[in-house]
C-alpha cells in the first residue's frame, strides 16, 4: 500500500493545493500569504485522502486476496 498512497499522494496533493489557490484567487485574496496558507491546507488535506483512497483501492482490488 506504501507505493500506492505515494502515487495517489502527488496527483491528489497537487490537484488539492490548486483547488486552494484557485479558491483564495476567487474569494479576491491576491495577497502572497492566503494563497500560501490555502495551498498548505489543501496539501495537508490530501494526506488523508490519498490514505483513505489507497485503503479503499486495496481492499477492492480481487488479486490481492488473503496468501
């Protein structure tokens, strides 16, 4: 699962931190520091995404069934 979350973890982290971006830049804040507060948290949000999502992809996946 470690090589799995990895790989969901970039594209979820960059794809959570433009939607944070993208979100300051429309509630009209063009300031350096929400834009970098809200890229953080929408990173930081990812971590349990891609964790959750990892898990799900695991536990569905037929050829990955008790050895």
């Amino acid at each position: 699962m470690p090589r799995l979350f990895l790989l969901l973890l970039s594209v979820s982290m960059a794809t959570l931190a433009g939607v944070g971006v993208i979100v300051a830049l429309v509630m009209g804040y063009y300031h350096w520091q929400p834009i970098a507060l809200s890229a953080a948290i929408g990173a930081a949000v990812s971590l349990p995404v891609s964790w959750y999502a990892a898990g799900r992809i695991q536990d569905m996946d037929p050829l990955d069934g008790p050895e």
